[in-house]
C-alpha cells in the first residue's frame, strides 16, 4: 500500500486504537465539553474554554481562549465581535474539515489543500418577532469546499461524504438536540 | 416608567424601529452570514469572518475575525484551538445572553452581570464509528445563567425564557436545519 507516504497530519492509527480500546470502555467515551459566558454590556459577551471531561477524568486545553461575540452596527451594536449564529458557521466548517483530514489519511489520500465558503440564509424577521411563522435560526446552510488532492473528483467526493457521515457538528445542526435552559 | 433610567448598553429603540421597517421590506430582511474556512494540518484549521450580507446589501464587521478549530492531544491532535462542537456553545451561550440584555432593555430591567455555564455531553462513540445507535453530535446540552438584576427571580426567568423563545442559536441547535454539503 501507499498509504504509509501519505502524510496529512492526523494520527490515524491513535484514532483506530482509541475506536479499539472505547469498544470495552463506554463510560470512558462519555465527553463533557464547557464553556463560561460572561456580559460585557448591551449584546457584547465573552467566552471562555479550557476545561472539559472525558476518558473517564478531567481534562485541560493546553489554554485557556476567549471569544467575543456581538451583534453588527447595522443593528445599533457595537461589532466588537462575530455574531453567535456566525460561531456555528465556525463549528459546521471546521469540523468537517478536520474529518476530510482524518479520513484522507485513513484512505491513504495526500491532502494539499482544503478550502471552504460556508454561508447560512436567514431572514431576521424571525428574531425581531415580525412574523410568527419565520423561524429564528438560519433556514439554511450551505458548505462549498475546494479541494486539492491526490485523487479523483470522485474519490475526493467520497472523503467529503465520510467527513459528514461522521461530523459531530453536521449532526447537531442538521438533527434536533435537547437543550435546557436553567435559571440559577 | 422607569425604563428610561435602565441602561443595558443595548439600544432597544434601534430594534424596534428596525421591526417596525422590516414588516413592509421582507427582502431587507434575509440575511447571508458567511465564514470561509482553511486547512491548516492534520485536525488544525483556521476560519475566517468579515463580510455578511442584510437590509438589501453587502455589509462588513469592522474587522476581520479568525479562530482555530483542533482536537485536543488527547485525540493525537495537537490542540492549536477549541474543538469544532465547543464553538456550537459559544454561539449558544452568547445568542441568549444578548437576548437577555435586549430583553431587560425593553423590560426597564437594569442587568448587573450575567453569567452562564454551558455545558454539552457527547458519546464519542458516535463519531468514532463504534456504535450506529450513537450520534456523533451532542446528546444533551444545559445552559445554567446566574444573573444579578433589579428584578424578582420570576421576572429574570421570564428575561430568560424571552431570551430563549427568539434566540437564533437556540433554534438551530433545537430544530433541524438544512445543510448541503457541495465539492466544486
């Protein structure tokens, strides 16, 4: 095989056994992943990652990252950051990408580049309450990569395909998840 | 009223005004949010925003905003940011709290701080294709605000639930929305 020439970055093997050793350990598969959120004024906030669980203890990002979000000016805000529904055009993109690098070293394919334009359609009479019947969330998102690979349009199709397959954020976005929203 | 007196640093009047313009010019009111996103190596890549498009034209942040997406070491990776499903949180926990600051504004409630803790439990089993009956994305998520207002423990959470019922992030993680996924 020529799969051994093949270098894109990710430690398939690491995946593989880990796939391996979490087959008799589902309670170590259990992931917990935090962030803290706090208001800076008006619709200005920022939020912070570090800390997360999983593999049975407690684990740590190397650093701790702070992002801010804010609403434009266009909305009489001060834009001193990305919107929040931008934040998950952020999550779609970056999580399929890193699953074309995954399997691409899974398929023994060389990676040179891979490049993406995610772009999310809403109509803002959803949020501002104007109609009861337009939702608040995008209605829809498309993802368009560019890719430079050592394969056929086909092949490259397939790698995509398994990306989305797997993708942790292509799922939440494209299937309803349970979220609780308490007061403390 | 004592609204007048109440200062959230969010300019409710704007919102109103843009409402009551948007009923007669639903076409200003579709929006384009966008985000293109570069590999970098192995899980690593880099997303960028700036440009977006509303109210009938091109619009731009002031600035052009970046963010790293990686696993963390744990998953072989070389954790050189937050993981794809954590930005999802980010833009959660912001899209509320900007609610909750918009909606205080309108209530004459004045915001002292406000602060959440998000947190989103996930079997990667799922995406490690282990086990079909898993998803890959998140099973659960909970949002816990801890806010300090000028107002009863009733009246916060009906901030929070207001918050919540106009919130763009929320509906998309809750709904299912459309993605297409395209190779060009």
């Amino acid at each position: 095989m020529a799969v051994s020439s093949v270098n894109n970055g990710v430690n398939v093997q690491a995946l593989l056994d880990a796939r391996e050793a979490l087959k008799g350990a589902p309670e170590a598969a259990k992931f917990n992943w935090r962030a803290s959120c706090k208001w800076q004024n008006g619709t200005h906030s920022t939020t912070s990652i570090q800390g997360f669980h999983g593999l049975g203890q407690e684990q740590s990002h190397k650093t701790e990252t702070s992002f801010s979000a804010d609403h434009p000016e266009i909305f009489a805000s001060e834009d001193q950051g990305v919107t929040p529904v931008e934040f998950m055009l952020v999550g779609l993109a970056s999580c399929l990408t890193a699953g074309v690098a995954a399997v691409a070293q899974n398929r023994g394919i060389q990676l040179r580049s891979v490049e993406s334009q995610v772009e999310g359609s809403m109509d803002i009479r959803g949020i501002l309450g104007i109609d009861s019947d337009v939702r608040n969330g995008y209605d829809d998102i498309k993802i368009t990569f560019n890719i430079d690979a050592d394969a056929s349009k086909k092949d490259i199709e397939a790698l995509v395909a398994q990306s989305q397959k797997r993708s942790a954020v292509y799922d939440c976005i494209t299937n309803p998840t349970n979220v609780t929203v308490v007061v403390a």
